[in-house]
C-alpha cells in the first residue's frame, strides 16, 4: 500500500495526550496543522523548529478546537508570529474565551489562551505545501471539526472524524445535541473521497481507507444502539486523558476528581444514574482490563 508523502509534508505522530501535527513546507510558505496539548507544547514546538531548519513558520490551522488539538497554539504564535486559522463557527468562543463554551471546562482540560486571524469553513480552498487543499465539513466528534482534502495527491487529514480504528467521543450527544446522525454523514463524505492515505489526529497514516470506514461504521452502530456506551466510552476516554496528564492518580481521589468534570458528572446523572464512587471503581477496572492503566497500591497508574 503506497503511503507515502509529498516531500513538502512532515507528519509527527504523537502519543494520545496530543494530536498529530503536519507541517506543510511550501517554496514560500510554512504551515502547521494541529498543535497538541498544552503540556507538550514545548516538545511541540522543538519538532517544529528542528524540522523547519531555520525558516519562519508562516500559519497555523486547526482542524477543531478540543485541547488537545489547538493547545500550543499559544506558544507557537509567541514564538513565530504565526498567523493563525481556526473553523469559523467557533471564532466568537475564542474572541471571547469562553472556556465552558469550547469544552475545556466541561471536559477539565487545559488550553492556554489564543488568537485567530483568519478562519476556516467549508467549501474554503487553501494552499498548504504548495498543494491545494478543499475544506470539508465533518460534524460528529465536534459539531464544527473540518476535513482537509488534497485531491490531486489523494490525501486526506481527518482530524478525529476517522482514525484507523474508530473516531473520536461523541461528545454531542453527551450535551443532548444530535451527533450520531453527523459522525455518519461525515463517514460518507470521506467514503466519496477517493483517499489513498489518511492522516488522522491520532495514530499512524493508513491507507485502507474502506475497512477504516467499515470498523467505523460498526463502532458507531454499537454506540449508538444504547446511550449508555457512548456515554462509559467518553468516562474512559476522559479517566485515560487525566493519567497521560498526570501519570498517576489517588484510587481514593478518583470519585471526587470524576465528579469535579461537569461532563462526566452530567452523564453520571443522567444516564449512567451511578454513585460516583461505583463509576469510579467501573472505570477504573474498565481502563485495567484495556490494559490502559495498572493498580500500583493505591494508586491507578498510566500504562
């Protein structure tokens, strides 16, 4: 399977704390898609000056605003200056700082404050690598996450909307909004694309595009039979983000430290109808038996 790259894109896989960023090296611009977490911001930032050599990064895009995709953006821009582009629906949140409205507070994440200069909505045509781009819409992980498609090389960067093995938490429909019938719709999309390698937000490029979107569409199926699951899946995920944060957590404070997330403790409410200390014993084992995280004493260790 051909996967390879246009010298003009560098792609750094990342671990799951933080997404994967590309650099794209044009003859007369440098751009980056996606910046990490905040707590790798710096590593983010050596990556991008050793592989720049010297040359200026021009601009910044985000394929969506969760933190872990847009959490160095703060320190790239005060490094390089770097003029930065963001999906347009989400462009008032950000003048504004309104960290409840971008998902930070509810998911207790972190994200240093940013600006924007310019934003990014579908139907938009940019050129990054001296490649053209198109701009696609997909909904589903997050209401307002985009796709950059570049047809002539058949490549596709998918954000979290496809990952080799599964998509990114459904987070809508743990607001009561509808995000089932958008994660399909956007798996569609991407079957119409023709793409030849997938660079997703996590994980390694791949190329098998059609058995990426069949494991998806079954996923989503499963998720989508019973409220419950996606709603243990997103205590999982989020559980799994505070120990590649933090490494190591209390078992003992594990209840009070769920409960403290306003998502988690919604869906502990209201569809999970569990005590906090049953759902954190349940994840706690849930993460154990994934071989996700260890017991080390009284401790829950990161794996």
């Amino acid at each position: 399977m051909d996967l390879r790259l246009p010298p003009s894109i560098h792609v750094f896989e990342r671990g799951w704390l933080s997404s994967n960023s590309i650099l794209f090296t044009g003859a007369d611009e440098t751009a980056l898609v996606d910046s990490g977490y905040v707590t790798h911001a710096a590593q983010t930032l050596a990556l991008v000056r050793h592989a720049l050599a010297g040359r200026p990064l021009d601009r910044l895009l985000n394929t969506h605003l969760h933190s872990d995709h847009c959490g160095g953006n703060a320190l790239l821009a005060q490094a390089y200056g770097c003029r930065i582009a963001i999906p347009g629906l989400d462009a008032a949140k950000v003048a504004a700082w309104d960290e409840e409205a971008l998902s930070y507070r509810a998911t207790g994440q972190q994200c240093a404050r940013f600006h924007f200069d310019a934003t990014l909505a579908p139907g938009d045509s940019l050129v990054l690598g001296d490649l053209r781009w198109q701009v696609l819409a997909a909904p589903g992980h997050d209401p307002h996450a985009l796709l950059f498609f570049c047809a002539s090389e058949g490549i596709l960067v998918s954000g979290d909307a496809l990952w080799e093995n599964g998509f990114g938490v459904v987070f809508p429909e743990l607001a009561g909004e509808a995000g089932f019938g958008e994660v399909a719709a956007t798996l569609e999309l991407i079957a119409t694309l023709d793409a030849r390698v997938v660079i997703p937000g996590h994980g390694a490029l791949f190329g098998d595009v059609p058995q990426a979107l069949a494991r998806a569409r079954s996923r989503l199926d499963y998720l989508s039979a019973d409220p419950v699951r996606n709603a243990q899946n997103a205590v999982k995920v989020l559980l799994k983000f505070l120990l590649l944060e933090r490494r190591t957590l209390a078992l003992d404070a594990l209840p009070g430290l769920l409960t403290s997330i306003p998502l988690v403790e919604r869906v502990r409410a209201k569809v999970l109808a569990m005590e906090a200390d049953e759902l954190a014993q349940w994840a706690c084992a849930a993460l154990v038996r994934a071989g996700a995280a260890r017991i080390d004493g009284d401790r829950l260790t990161d794996v």
